[in-house]
C-alpha cells in the first residue's frame, strides 16, 4: 500500500472528514471508493477485466471493450 499526501482547502478536508465519520469509513476509503466510482484503474486492471468480460461472454476485444467503456459510463451516472 502507497500512502499519498494531498492539499485541500480546510473546507474540503471538513467536509470529507464529516462524511467520512458519517459513512463509518475512513478518508482513504472514501477515496478508494471514489476512484472506483469514476472508474480509475491501472490499465492491467483494465485490460483483465476486458480479458475476463471476453472470456465469458465470447466476445471480440474489440466488443469487450466497448463494453467495457459502456459500464464505466453508467457507473459513473449514478448518484
């Protein structure tokens, strides 16, 4: 595990310790569950989650992919 350091503005860092408590979560969570939900992965992450969508779905990779891309667009619309 990395550890990061980041500067917010004091308001920022207020209001994501506030939901952090709220959530029973730790800051780092909220923003591992933050990065999820924008879909930032390494790109062998990626590239395995196209892998496996090919490999049961018989799929193209370029089918796969567009997959792929279609469900990173719908995660991130959710509220």
């Amino acid at each position: 595990m990395r550890r990061l350091r980041i500067t917010l503005s004091e308001a920022s860092y207020r209001a994501l310790k506030e939901a952090s408590a709220q959530r029973a979560k730790t800051i780092g969570q909220l923003i591992e569950e933050s990065l999820d939900f924008y879909g930032i992965k390494s790109r062998e992450d990626a590239r395995d989650l196209v892998r496996r969508a090919r490999a049961r779905s018989m799929l193209t990779e370029g089918q796969a992919l567009a997959v792929a891309q279609q469900q990173v667009r719908v995660v991130r619309r959710k509220p």
